[in-house]
C-alpha cells in the first residue's frame, strides 16, 4: 500500500482483513496503518459492527426497500 492512498486501501481491503484473506504482507502494513491512524480504526470498527448487525438479521425481516437499499450501496462499495 502506497503512502498517498492508504487510508483509500485500508477501506477497500477491510473485508479481506476480518475474513484473514489478505497475504501476509498487505496484512502486517495494513495492521501498522491502523496502529497510527484513528480514523481507519474507527472505520474498521463501524464495518465490524455493520457486518455483525447484518449476520445476525434474516433476510426477511428487512424490508423489501431497505433491502435494496442495502444491496445498492454494497454494489457501490464493491466496485470502488
């Protein structure tokens, strides 16, 4: 990860992060990264929280606009 962008890669590679996918080396940076940027942590943990809500919620008890809402905003993501 390159200085410029960190805090941009840090966003993109949270998932692979949680789901301990990264190599080694993207992880041991990504996780100095975090020891020195608060913003990233705070990140990290919105999307732990965000990823926990979601698992333990059925897909039926969400509303059918809120659902594709949620998958809309996912897509996004995914694609940045």
């Amino acid at each position: 990860m390159g200085d410029g962008g960190k805090c941009r890669d840090v966003v993109r590679l949270l998932a692979d992060y949680l789901e301990h996918q990264l190599p080694a080396d993207e992880h041991a940076a990504l996780e100095r990264h975090l020891e020195r940027c608060q913003r990233c942590v705070t990140q990290l943990r919105t999307y732990q929280s965000t990823v926990s809500l979601l698992r333990s919620l059925r897909e039926d008890e969400l509303p059918p606009e809120l659902r594709l809402r949620l998958k809309a905003f996912v897509d996004a993501r995914c694609r940045n």
